[in-house]
C-alpha cells in the first residue's frame, strides 16, 4: 500500500531503522507503515513528508508529483 515510503527509503539506501528511530518508533512499526500492515498517523506522515521533502499526497500515491506544495 506504501511503496512509495520504500522506494524513497531504498532510494536514498537508508534502513527501516534509520526512519524508525527519526519517528521515534520500533523498526517492527515502521516495517508494518511499508508494507501497509499498519495505518501511519499524520504525524508521522507529516514527518516523512519533511524527511524526504515531498508532499504527503506524494507519499501517499495520491500524486506523481514528488514536489512539495508552496507554502
């Protein structure tokens, strides 16, 4: 369901635990967010979107646009 938090993970050849530990969270956690195992809370995803400078549509597939909105 999350593919993109994996793609983006793998792509900048970071671990789980890297995120995990950046969410304050278990690497276990973070598994279940990627794999959709497991629902990721908006702060969470509000964190990732910073992380990886994106846009949480982005993040959630809801876009191809990896741009993140102006603020």
């Amino acid at each position: 369901m999350y593919h993109r938090l994996r793609d983006m993970r793998e792509d900048k050849d970071l671990p789980q635990r890297k995120l995990a530990d950046l969410l304050n969270i278990s690497q276990t956690t973070y598994s279940r967010y990627e794999s959709g195992a497991l629902d990721i809370p908006s702060a969470a995803l509000i964190a990732l979107a910073r992380f990886y400078d994106t846009s949480i549509d982005y993040l959630l597939g809801l876009t191809d646009d990896p741009i993140p909105y102006k603020k």
